[in-house]
C-alpha cells in the first residue's frame, strides 16, 4: 500500500476548519437557546404627551384636541404696526458692501430690516433714525430713513 498524500500542514489546515465550523455551531445554538420569542408587542414604539418616545401607550385621558384653523404656519398674519407712521430707532449693524442693515426701534425694541435703496442719507451703525415701517415679502421694512441731527 502507498503512503498517505496528507501532509502535516494539510493535516492542520483540516483540523482548524472543522474546529472553526464545530465552534461557529456551539454559538448558533447558544444564541437560538438565549434568543427571547419576542413579537410584534416588543417592537412597537409610542410618543408620550411630551414627544418622548416610550414602551408603554399613551394614557388617553391627557390627550389634547386642536382646532386645524387655530394652526398657524409662517409669519402671523396681524399687523402689529403701531399707529404712528414715522417711527425712531437706532441703527444696530449695517453693511455698506452689501448695501442692507437693521434698526432697533426705540419704543419696541424691535429689529427692522433697511436696505440702502430706502435710504435717503447714508447711514452708519449707532446713528439715530427716523423711518417709515412697510410691510415687506419678509417681514417689516424701514423706508424713507434719514439721520435724526
């Protein structure tokens, strides 16, 4: 009879994959046992009345009911220009590259946009102004601004 054509190395390599495979086994077993038989109860979230997500459900007694028209998305429709047209302020920061700044209103502290096309002299920041307030695409905007002396 021949001898074997397993050599020691082949030998080795055939040992550690069948130990590989007997290990990888015994952890697929050992994970199926420990696995809990959980369902769809265990994977289902809630959000509380404070928005935090939670296990239990809500309590339905602290449910809150929402009129759809009481909802308001975007800038408030009101308008809240005082009556007085020719308003005073200081100006808080303006960009002369940009040509656009803002007034701080004295009365309600208030940030009013200006651009430099609504001016009629040339501002600065820290000077004091007398404006008119118009309702722009954005919100209020100064017009007709000029250096109160």
């Amino acid at each position: 009879m021949g001898r074997s054509q397993e050599t020691f190395n082949k030998k080795e390599v055939k040992n550690k994959r069948d130990k590989k495979r007997k290990d990888k086994e015994k952890k697929r077993l050992a994970r199926k046992d420990t696995e809990k038989k959980g369902g769809l109860d265990d994977m289902i979230a809630y959000v509380d009345e404070n928005g935090m997500i939670t296990s239990t459900p809500p309590d339905p007694t602290k449910k809150k009911v929402f009129n759809v028209e009481d909802i308001e998305i975007g800038v408030p429709k009101g308008d809240n220009i005082p009556f007085d047209p020719v308003r005073k302020g200081t100006v808080s920061f303006f960009n002369d590259s940009k040509g656009y700044g803002f007034i701080r209103d004295a009365e309600t502290k208030e940030s009013i946009f200006v651009h430099a096309n609504n001016t009629l002299e040339e501002i600065k920041e820290g000077n004091l102004v007398s404006y008119e307030v118009e309702k722009g695409p954005k919100g209020l905007t100064a017009v007709q601004v000029k250096i109160i002396k």
